[in-house]
C-alpha cells in the first residue's frame, strides 16, 4: 500500500488500517509524510481499527511491528488532522504511539473515537504539542478505558487536566471525556468555543465520584453555573455556545436548565408523584460520558429545581 500512495504525488487525505503503523518501516512513513518536490505534503491522516478473528491475533507472522515511530526521520509536522477510530485486538494504536506522534506533531484537528486503546494520557500529549494551534478535540472512548490516568485529577505532572482544556487559545470546536471536572473548564472568558461543547465526565475534581458527598453535589452545581457564565460571556461577544455535560446517566443543559435521564425509577419510587413536570427528550439515552452498548429507557427532560428535589429525596441518583 505504501507503494501505491507514493506515486499520489498530490494525496492530502488518507484512511489507512491502524497495522500500517506497525507494517509499514520508518522510511515509509518518512515517505507518506513528507512535503512532496510540487509543495504538496499529506494533511490528514485517518487510521482505521477493528477486531480481528482469533485466528488472526495468535498468528505470530501478524504480530510483526517495525516500530517507525522510534525513528527521528519521521515527522508529523506537516499534518493537520489526525483521527483515530475503533479499537483491535492486535496491536492498537495507544498513548505511547500519541506521544511518540506528539513529538512533531502541530495539529489543527484531533479525533479520537471508539478505541479503548487511548487515554488521556495520550490526548492530553497531543494537545500539548499543538497547544497554539489546535481548533477541534473529538474524545469519544468506547467505554470506561477512555478515563484512565495516574492520576484523575491531573496529568501526573502537577498540572491540572481541566486547565488543559481550556489553554488552547485558537480552540474553538469541543466533545471531550475526561476523568473528572471542575469549575474551573468553563472559567476562562478568553476562550473561542463556539457552537455546541460536549464535555464528558466520571466525577468531579477533589471529590471523585458523585454519588455519596452533598460537598461533591454543590461542587457539580457550582460547575452548572459556571457554565452559564461563560455561555452568557459569549452571547455578549456576539458567539453562540450550547454546554452539555455528560456525568454518569445524566446529561445537563445549562442554559437551559434543563436535565435529560430516565426518570421511570424515580417514578415508582414517588408512586408517581415525582417529577411534577417533564416532557420527552431527544438526547437520550445514547452516549452517557462516551460509552457506548447500554440498554436505557427512552430519556426525559426535567429542570435542574425538579432534579434536585429528586436527589434530596432520593428518587434520582448521579
């Protein structure tokens, strides 16, 4: 295949099986990455994963890896996009492989979907790296490997991930899963976000998870109206922006005040006096925090004032 793409001598977008990574030597990524003799270079690269059979994963002549990223020849310096989709059973592309990528790396757009391979150890690298240039993060794992890290608070080195989000100057396009979140993702008015932001959550920083602490439940509430601050900041500049934060089987829409979930056992708990008011909702039940496969009832939406009143009374829970 590498042979192939070298004779496209104006190729600017390319979907490649992720075992190109691990197939393909240094000098043929050196090759499919470089700026071309007409100026022309390789813009976005697309790496594409599945599983394989069994068959396949214990099939040693499979199991080769050449390891190009290792080599110093090879530069990502003239990508833009990067995107990574779905998981493998063989050799998946991981954090190591963002880092390694992250050491040239000056991206515009970074897409990391469907893979439990990647954490944010990985993202976060990538995000550093192309800090002053980044525009678009799209962080959807597939299920709860996407928030591992060292630590879930900060990115082990002392620095905290919530103000990593937010430290990108040109970001302007947002869906991201993190471990925990704070108030302080939706504290600087300086940012560009625009449009709809998704932020995905495990818990809530200094607290972890949610479900125990009324510390940790004014803490989330706090973050709610940190949000509608930032969203009213951008009104005034003239920029629409929609939040939704994603945390457990909840989703939260701040400006409106509204929470979309599946009330059905809140209802037989209040033997039906509970919530006194709802309406259908269109965002549920689909991707709670990033996972995916679930089997929830269809979602409602109710006002955060009913929902609170249904976590005092226990009929509802994070």
């Amino acid at each position: 295949m590498f042979q192939i793409l070298e004779h496209c001598d104006r190729l600017d977008t390319v979907s490649l099986p992720w075992t190109m990574l691990r197939y393909g030597s240094d000098e043929d990524w050196v090759k499919l990455l470089r700026r071309r003799r007409n100026g022309t270079a390789l813009s976005s690269l697309e790496l594409l994963a599945v599983d394989l059979k069994q068959s396949h994963t214990t099939d040693h002549s499979r199991q080769m890896d050449k390891k190009p990223l290792d080599s110093f020849k090879v530069s990502f310096g003239q990508l833009r996009k990067i995107k990574l989709s779905g998981t493998s059973n063989l050799m998946p592309v991981n954090d190591d492989d963002l880092v390694a990528i992250s050491r040239t790396a000056r991206l515009h757009d970074i897409h990391v979907t469907g893979t439990t391979a990647v954490t944010t150890k990985g993202l976060v690298a990538l995000g550093r790296a192309s800090r002053n240039t980044l525009r678009v993060v799209e962080h959807s794992p597939l299920s709860d490997d996407g928030f591992k890290h060292p630590n879930a608070v900060s990115t082990g080195d002392g620095s905290h991930l919530c103000e990593e989000v937010v430290s990108c100057p040109n970001l302007s396009s947002l869906a991201i899963s993190l471990p925990n979140i704070c108030r302080d993702v939706f504290s600087n008015t300086s940012i560009r976000w625009a449009g709809d932001v998704q932020i995905r959550a495990a818990g809530i920083c200094r607290f972890g998870d949610l479900k125990q602490s009324t510390d940790a439940h004014n803490a989330f509430f706090d973050i709610l109206s940190q949000a509608r601050s930032l969203i009213q900041a951008q009104r005034i500049k003239g920029v629409e922006l929609n939040i939704e934060i994603f945390v457990g089987h909840l989703i939260f829409e701040p400006a409106k005040a509204l929470v979309h979930a599946d009330l059905s056992v809140g209802e037989l708990l209040s033997d039906g006096s509970w919530p006194s008011w709802q309406e259908p909702s269109s965002k549920g039940p689909y991707g709670q925090t990033g996972q995916y496969g679930k089997e929830e009832q269809a979602y409602s939406c109710i006002s955060e004032g009913e929902f609170v009143e249904g976590l005092q009374k226990g009929y509802i829970s994070f």
